[in-house]
C-alpha cells in the first residue's frame, strides 16, 4: 500500500453560514491542494467534507495519516462514536439523531477501504499544513460573503 499524508481543515463564516474547506495530499514529496465550499453549512460539515474529499480522490486503497484540528472528526472515529451511532440507527448514547448522517455514511466506506491513522493538531497554532488548509477553506467561503 502506498503511504500517504494528508491534511485536512473546514472553515465557515457563522455557522451555520458559509463554509469551505481545504485538504492538502502528500505523496513521494509531491503536493496536491484541494478545496470547495458551501453557500450554507456548518464547521463540523466542512471538517468532514475535507476529509471525504481528500480519501475520495485517492485512486488505490492507501495507508493514510490524515492530520485534522477537528476534534468533531477525530474523536468520533478514534473514540468509535460514529460506529456506536451507525449500530443504534444513527441515534448517540443521549438517544438524540446523530448529525451529518449523509456525510458520515459517505466516509465510512472510505475508511473501510483505506487504513487511515487520524492524528489531531491544534488549529491555528502554526502548523504549516493546517494553516495552509485553513487559507484554501477561507478563501472558499469568501466567494459566498
């Protein structure tokens, strides 16, 4: 399996309000920059769009460390809250729906394919690549302002 790195961050203006998101690819040395945005969206939508966005466009199952400053993405899957969610039919241990479902159902196939390692950062504490994913979301939801 190839080795990858990837970054990822999602930024809304308000939130909900609008929102982007930005993902960075490491391979070998070689960079790859995504982004997108939504008109109107949530913080946690777009931390999970990046991810999403970063493991789809993978063309082979990798193995994957995948860095975020989303405490939302990283502990609901490192924690297994997210597959304790799924089990009760997308309702938490509070017997509340589960949010983001739609996104959620996306991603988890993607893990399934990939062996991916979540690592969490402190956002906006200089890391380069999250503060660089941090400026491709924000340029993002600027054209929705």
């Amino acid at each position: 399996m190839k080795k990858i790195e990837i970054f990822t961050d999602g930024a809304c203006s308000g939130n909900p309000g609008p929102g982007g998101w930005g993902a960075i690819l490491r391979f070998n040395g070689t960079e790859k920059e995504l982004s997108g945005g939504e008109k109107d969206t949530t913080n946690n939508r777009m931390e999970l769009t990046a991810v999403i966005k970063a493991l789809s466009a993978l063309k082979e199952p990798c193995e994957v460390i995948l860095t975020t400053d989303s405490k939302y993405v990283c502990d609901s899957i490192t924690k297994g809250w997210v597959y304790s969610w799924q089990k009760n039919n997308w309702r938490k241990a509070d017997k509340k729906p589960a949010l983001n479902v739609d996104l959620w159902e996306e991603l988890l196939p993607l893990l399934e394919k990939n062996k991916v390692t979540f690592k969490w950062v402190k956002g906006h504490n200089e890391h380069p690549e999250n503060e660089r994913c941090d400026k491709l979301a924000v340029a993002e939801y600027q054209q929705y302002l």
